[in-house]
C-alpha cells in the first residue's frame, strides 16, 4: 500500500463551514448557537469523490490518514464550549468519510483546543474519536492561541494528560498549529513551519521521552526547519548535554513529506533516517498549484520519492512500513475497515 499520513478535509461541503460562521457570530453576541445542518451522505460522496478520491487515483495512493481541516480548527475562536461543539462536528464529519469510504481513509481526531484552557478538556474527545468511531491518531497544536503562543511548551506537565491518552489508546500525534491571527505570521508560509520547528525544540529540550518511552510524535510539512539544520540540533543537543539528538529523538519523533519540490525531499532523506520518513502529501491542501518547472502538481510528493535514490526496501518504509508501526492501530483498522467493505 502507498499510505499518505497527512490529509485533511479541505472539500467539506459548505453548510459544514457555513454553521461554523454562524456560531461563532453567535457566540460573538451572546446568543446560543444554531443547530447544526443536516448534511447527507450523498454530500459527503460528492465532495470526496470529486476531491480526495479522485486525487488519490490519479497520483497512485491507496489510504489517505484523514482530518478536520487544519486551518479551520480555528482554537483562538470563540472558547472552550465552542471549540467543544465545532471539535465533535468535525470529528463527526470524518467518522463519516471513512464510514463511506473505507478502504480510501482512516481518521485522525481533531482536538477541542483553547488558548490557556487545560488540554484536561480533550481527553473525552480523544476517547470519544478512539472507541466509538476507531481513529488511530490526533491532531495537537502546540499554539492555540493562533500565533501569541499563550500556552506553555509541549515539554511542559501541562500537556501531560493528552500524552497519558496517547500512551494508553497507542496512538500518536501530529504536532499541527491551526489558523494564525498574527498578522506577523502567515499560516501556511510561516506560522505551520514555526509550529514544526518550534514544537521539535519543545519536545527535544525536555523529559517527555524519559517519563513516556513509547510515545510518538509526528512532525508535519517535513520537519519544518529541522532538518535543514540538524546540524544546529546536534550542536545544542550536545551543548545541553543532553546526549546525542538521533539517540535523544528519533525513536519517538518521525518526519512527514509534505516538502514541495525534489530538492528538499532529497534534503530530508539524505538528513533524517528512512525508519523516520512518512510518506505524505497534504493534498488538496496549502499549496494547489501547478510547478511550471515540472508541469505536476507542488503537492505531487509521490513523484519526489519515487525519485530518490533509495533501495526498493527503504521506499516500501516510507509509503507503508513506518505508518504501520507509528500509528500502532492502523493495521487492526485496515482489516477492519477492509472487511466492512468487501
């Protein structure tokens, strides 16, 4: 199997996103509220075979590790009741894609996140999303606040109850900001790679590895920065003592491929070890456009690993081993889910 890790529901149909409008207008005013839309599955089908679906043929994956959209989680909006609410219809609307669709996606929750709200208030969510509707990872943003960063850092005990989650259900996170509201920072071109970069530092400056072992982290858009100076890493690494990084990080800390053009995928492959590469695209995504010097689509990536020169054996980790053992429910769910289609 070709397994992209790293896909969200950009298409969702447009009652779905208009109701979230609408609550956060009414939270604005103090109103309750509105129920919200009824959506069938029929247009659920048409968003995702016309999107999604179609891509996935065209490029030649076969399971796409699918949720909420990112951007759209929207944490520095409204408050913890409204995030609540928007998290769990969200969540919902994925549930649904892969109830459809089960040999295409497997879902991965969104969390009902708010800036300096304990991350105590997601955990009947990550509950929720694992047992009743089977998801086997989470999407965590290290900054709900939107680009203020009012939270503490990931190696901080305050984000301690969504790792003991994450150990018990054996499912990991992708370190994954959302919108910024910094006019500083803009969300794709800067903000998602500060939350990579940033969100790495955190993790690898702390104790979070020692207190849980087992614990896996995914750092999204090719590791933001990281790889390109693992160098430095290395360098403060040692300076802190802390031992050497591929021993301090990498039997908990993966890359993704979201990076958009050969160079950089080469980059990452050379720098970061194939047992730590999964393969992704973020397509229909960030970046939607065509590269006029390859005449394919940036977010393509299949294309790019298809090129590096790696043995077919190392290939076959990043497209489909690594997710495997990474998101340890993924396998049980593949079986799952392939049953319930045939």
């Amino acid at each position: 199997m070709i397994i992209d890790c790293h896909g969200h529901y950009t298409t969702s149909p447009r009652q779905h996103e208009g109701w979230r409008g609408e609550q956060i207008e009414a939270h604005k005013a103090g109103k309750p509220p509105p129920p919200r839309p009824k959506i069938t599955d029929d247009e659920i089908r048409e968003t995702i075979v016309g999107g999604q679906l179609k891509v996935q043929r065209e490029r030649g994956t076969d399971l796409t590790i699918f949720s909420p959209r990112a951007a759209g989680m929207g944490h520095h909006l409204g408050d913890a009741t409204t995030s609540q609410a928007w998290a769990s219809a969200c969540n919902e609307l994925i549930h649904r894609v892969c109830s459809l669709f089960p040999q295409n996606f497997v879902g991965v929750a969104m969390l009902p996140q708010s800036a300096r709200v304990s991350p105590k208030n997601c955990l009947s969510e990550i509950d929720r999303c694992v047992n009743e509707y089977g998801f086997v990872g989470l999407n965590l943003n290290p900054d709900p606040s939107g680009g203020h960063w009012q939270d503490p850092p990931l190696g901080d005990r305050y984000w301690y109850p969504v790792y003991e989650k994450m150990v018990e259900h054996d499912i990991p996170a992708m370190i994954h900001v959302s919108a910024s509201c910094n006019p500083t920072h803009h969300t794709t071109g800067s903000h998602y790679l500060n939350g990579d970069t940033a969100g790495f530092n955190q993790l690898m400056t702390s104790s979070v590895f020692k207190d849980f072992p087992s614990i896996k982290f995914i750092i999204p858009h090719g590791g933001g920065a990281v790889p390109y100076h693992w160098g430095r890493y290395r360098g403060l690494a040692q300076d802190a003592k802390l031992g050497l990084l591929s021993d301090v990080v990498l039997k908990n800390i993966f890359f993704d491929t979201c990076v958009y053009h050969l160079p950089g995928q080469e980059l990452l492959a050379k720098v970061i070890p194939v047992e730590n590469i999964l393969f992704a695209s973020e397509m229909i995504g960030a970046v939607r456009g065509v590269d006029p010097e390859t005449g394919h689509h940036y977010d393509d990536t299949k294309r790019y690993i298809d090129q590096l020169p790696l043995s077919a054996a190392d290939k076959a980790k990043i497209f489909e081993g690594n997710a495997r053992r990474v998101y340890g429910r993924l396998s049980r769910k593949i079986q799952q889910q392939s049953a319930t289609a045939v």
